[in-house]
C-alpha cells in the first residue's frame, strides 16, 4: 500500500471510530442531555414566529387580583367566558382548568348551582364553537361516585370533549414535547384512545380526527411525525407571551360592556384557549434563560398552545433518519480528521474552526427545515475526530523527523545531524578547529576500474567502503565526505565520547586498522595530518555542503600520495605524531618534501606496519 492511500486510510478509520463513538455516547444522560441543550439553541437561534390562530385568556395577576370570590367559585365567570367567545365568533374553545369535585357543600355564601350553570353554558355553546375540556384521571375516575360527580366533567365526557391535560418532561425537566394520544386498543369494541388537548382542538378546528394508518399517526392527509411513545416533538413559535394573550378578567369585562366589537377582534375565527398564566403551572422550554423570574418560563396552556400551534401549521420537527445522522457525523468527522493530518497546526485551527461553524450551520439549517440533527454530536464527531487527526499527525510528523534525522546523519554525519537538532536553524557559518584529518585511497584502484564491469566496481566498492566506515564510526570519527574511491574523515575533541585531545590518537589507530583490514581486492593508503581548520557550511542558500577547509587537510591528502613513493600504507606528520601521545609507536621516515611547504615535512609511519611488511 502506498502512503497515499495508507493516509487515507488512516483517515477513514479515525473518522468511522469517531463516528461509532459519538453515536455509543449517546446513549449516556449525560450526552443525551447535551444533545437537547444543543436542539434549544437552535429555537434560540431561529428566533420568535407570529401566531395568527390561537389567542390565550389568561388566568393572570391581574384577575386573581380583580374577580372577588376565590377561585374554586369561578365556575360562572368560567360560563360567561365560554358564552361571550361563542358569541364572538371563536371557532374552538379550550378550557385548560380542571375540575376534580364538586363545589356544591361549599357554596353556603355564593349562588347555588355553579356546577351545572358551567355545565349548561358548555352545552349551550356547543351549537355555535367544540369546547375541550382538560381531563383529569382522578376525577373521571370519581364520576362513579355521585357524590363527587362534576356536571361539566360529565357532559365533556359524555360528548367526546374531554382531553389529557398532561405535559410531557424531559430528564432536565424541560417541556420539547408532548404525548398526543394513547396507544390505540385492539378490537372492534376497543374505546377511542384519548387524545391531548392540543390533538382534539386540532381535529376540531380542521373538522377531522386523527388516526392511525399502518403505524402511523394522521390527521387528515397530513403524517404527524410522533415518537414510538406517541410524542410530537414541539416547534415552539418563541418564548413566553408569544401567543396572543388577553387577562380574563378584560374579557369579563368587554363581555359584561357587551364590546363585541373588541371580543371579535380577539378571538373570532380563532382556538380560543383558558387557562393559567399566574405564578402557578409554569414550565421549562428550549427558550428558557438562566434569568430567574416566573417570566422567564411558559405556563402549561402556553406550551398546550405551541403544540396545536405545530398540528396546525404542519411545522413539524423530526429527527433525520439514522443512516442520514450517521452519514452527516462521518462527514464533518472525515472533514476534520483530514484537515488535521493534511494542513500545518496554524491552518489546522483556522480551517477547522471554519469547517465546525459550516456543520454546526447545516444543522441549523436543517431544523428551519424540519429536521433536527443533533448540533453536539456534529462537535462530538469533530472534536474526536480532530484529536485523532492531531495525534495521527504527531506520530507521522515524529517517523518524519526520525527518517529525517537518520538521512541527515547518513549523508552529513551524526555530529552535524545532532548540531541542526540543537540548533533548529541552517545557515552558512563556520569555526575554527584543532582537529586529525584522516585521508585515505585505494590502492591501484584506476587500473582495476578498467578491466571490471562499472556494477561490479560499484557493488565491490559499497562493500570497501561499508568495512572503511564503520571503523571509522568504531574509534569516534566523522566522515565528511568520499571523494571517488577516497575517504576524508575528521577526527575532534567534539566527537561522541571523545576525551579533550585525544583526536590524533584515534585517528593513528582508526588509519592502522583499516590498512591491515582486508577489504577484498582492495589495499588502503592513509595519510594523517593535525592542525587547524575551518569547519562549517559553505556554498548558497540553494546548495551548501558541511565541510572542512584549510591547509590541514590539503597536507593530509598529499600525504596519502606520498605513499607510493615512500613504499608505506600510512604516513602521519610530525604534529600528529606529537599529539598522538607515547600511545603508538612510530618509525622516522625523513624530511620529504611535500607540495604546497616550503620547507620538507618529518614524516613518521606507524611501527608494527613496517614490521608485518
């Protein structure tokens, strides 16, 4: 496999185990919760919607502070209430107030028969507008008992009016959705499942029921996309006071001045809907703010009001299909882990952020469309996948640097591979050094050259100079460079382990050995001189070549050449004869005069050569 597609590989096994992560995580509340926080945002994001077909009377401050009797003895107003919207022209009305028992023992100061005057105003205004009822469980459950009956309870019931008045919470005790009908029963005599005050008022104002229809809720032509628990997610038109409001107790009161005028401009053609809007039965939802304040949250006929105002406009949210959620998170996954292998640390960050802010603004457009895909598994998928990208980009960036280093080391030496590493910068500089130049040749290695084949001389040589080098490597020396079948090698107080000047000796010993080293077809010759040199990088900005230059090493090669002539395999100068110390023992060859010095040079050859010769 090549490195391209093993890189692209990599890269689709971070982004796909990104991806699994995210959706496994999921499952945890703590993610779960993470993902409805993110669907508030959106709600926040997309800002209010007006609502033209719902208005709300509101059981507020002002009518508990202005109606005189307790409210357990509303139930007249309650009638006036229905009977003024009727006669305004309201198409439905909802009465979000609950009645659990009668109120007949304790009306000894009030007029007698509230219950059923309720009761008959219902009844009475079913001619001109539907009335749904809140239904309460306990209550129902106490209609058995006559003693406990309530008369509006009964009728509501008796004509298919009454409704759930439950609110659906999340596990952070928020309102998004809402539970809009039983689970249908099994039989031809199975009961109507109940359905939400939201749903009946819905089948009312459009004039058709809902059911189900191989599995699926519908309400008329329309599919209402619910939950498996027959929950209808709730596109909420904006915050609390949204939804066109009026005080009870102004209602009450244009009804009393018989202001048709203003009750029609409230509330005709409209769901007309009753209910608290006090301290009382307020809720959590996806405008909530961290601001404290009974303000700040929606009263529950409010939310009841959202979700009618979802059946009947059909802006409905639903999740993307599951193959869609996990092609989305392994897109933005894909995305991020290839911007972080491929793109330095600096465009890392900046096309990344920029990648983020377009997933996060594609989920966003899809809720304006109805669909909601979940914004913080996009981060969770990106952030994962981006720390993979980081850490695959690392390592790479790591076996780079140590191929790197190791070519560096290869073509330049250790010591200058170290020194760039230190120093992390290139440039064309040099220093004066004391160092042991040690240049050697082969031997007759022109003639042999012409009678071989040129891949025979290369590989015979390969293996020459592999024997060479690695003693030079063995007594701590630095091959600068080879120069056809030569080798130029420095020897310094800056080698790996070297002892402060103990270069000369090194190199008298390194020379010694690679003479007597058999090396197939080849004999080596070796001069060696001490002294002074420049070292350093010379040549331009386009090319430059770590070298050593001087009359040190000048001397050093035309000792090598004096070899022939002198019948040896290895002269050395007087100076490092001196610096070598008492550590090798030397023969005296004479003054021999040597290009490039005035005067003839001492030379010296190692002792125990002359005497295996």
């Amino acid at each position: 496999m090549n490195q391209r597609l093993r890189k692209a590989a990599i890269i689709a096994a971070i982004a796909i185990a990104s991806t699994a992560a995210t959706m496994g995580l999921s499952q945890f509340r703590f993610f779960e919760l993470l993902k409805l926080k993110a669907q508030d945002v959106h709600f926040v994001l997309r800002g209010t919607r007006p609502v033209h077909n719902i208005v709300l009377i509101g059981v507020d401050e002002e009518t508990l502070n202005n109606l005189p009797e307790p409210s357990l003895f509303w139930q007249k107003h309650y009638a006036d209430a229905i009977t003024a919207a009727a006669d305004a022209g309201a198409k439905v009305f909802v009465f979000d107030e609950a009645f659990s028992i009668p109120v007949a023992e304790y009306e000894k100061d009030n007029p007698p028969h509230l219950d059923s005057d309720l009761a008959g105003a219902f009844t009475a205004a079913l001619d001109k507008m539907p009335i749904v009822c809140a239904f309460v469980a306990e209550a129902m459950g106490a209609q058995r008992d006559k003693q406990f009956a309530v008369p509006l309870n009964l009728a509501a019931s008796a004509l298919g009016m009454s409704a759930m008045a439950n609110l659906t919470d999340d596990h952070d005790a928020f309102v998004r959705r809402q539970v809009l009908i039983e689970s249908p029963g099994t039989g031809s005599d199975a009961e109507p499942p109940k359905r939400s005050m939201a749903l009946r008022a819905a089948e009312k104002y459009l004039g058709v029921d809902a059911e189900f229809r191989g599995g699926d809720l519908y309400l008329g032509n329309r599919r209402i996309p619910v939950d498996a628990e027959r929950q209808l997610t709730i596109n909420f038109a904006g915050p609390p006071g949204t939804i066109p409001r009026v005080s009870l107790y102004q209602f009450l009161q244009a009804a009393q001045n018989r202001d048709i005028a203003t009750l029609r401009k409230w509330v005709e053609g409209k769901v007309v809907m009753l209910g608290p809007y006090n301290i009382e039965d307020r809720h959590n939802t996806p405008f909530y703010t961290l601001l404290a304040g009974t303000k700040y949250t929606t009263p529950g006929v409010e939310v009841h009001a959202n979700t009618l105002n979802t059946l009947l406009t059909g802006d409905f949210l639903q999740p993307v299909p599951d193959w869609a959620r996990a092609l989305g998170l392994l897109l933005a996954a894909t995305a991020s882990v290839a911007m972080a292998a491929s793109f330095a640390a600096s465009q890392t960050a900046i096309w990344s952020l920029l990648a983020l802010v377009l997933s996060l603004g594609a989920t966003h457009v899809l809720f304006l469309l109805g669909w909601l895909f979940p914004s913080s598994e996009v981060l969770i998928a990106f952030s994962l996948a981006l720390l993979g990208g980081v850490i695959f980009r690392f390592a790479t960036a790591e076996r780079k640097s140590t191929f790197f280093r190791s070519a560096v080391a290869l073509f330049v030496g250790k010591q200058v591979a170290q020194s760039l590493d230190v120093s992390q910068t290139i440039s064309l500089t040099g220093k004066r050094r004391t160092v042991t130049i040690l240049f050697t040749d082969i031997r007759g290695f022109t003639a042999f050259c012409e009678s071989k084949d040129p891949e025979v001389v290369v590989e015979l040589l390969n293996v020459y100079m592999q024997t060479m080098v690695s003693i030079i490597v063995k007594y701590a020396g630095h091959v600068n460079k080879f120069i056809g079948d030569g080798i130029l090698a420095v020897f310094s107080d800056d080698d790996e382990g070297a002892s402060p000047g103990d270069h000369a000796f090194r190199a008298v010993a390194c020379a010694t050995e690679m003479v007597i080293t058999p090396a197939g077809d080849f004999r080596t010759g070796a001069g060696i001189h001490s002294g002074e040199v420049v070292i350093g990088n010379v040549g331009s900005s386009d090319k430059m070549e770590f070298t050593v230059l001087g009359d040190t090493v000048n001397l050093a090669s035309r000792l090598e050449s004096l070899n022939k002539e002198q019948k040896t395999r290895l002269l050395l100068s007087q100076e490092t004869r001196e610096m070598s110390g008492h550590g090798i023992d030397t023969v005296y060859i004479g003054e021999v005069p040597v290009r490039g010095k005035t005067e003839p040079m001492k030379l010296y050859t190692v002792k125990s050569l002359t005497e295996a010769a």
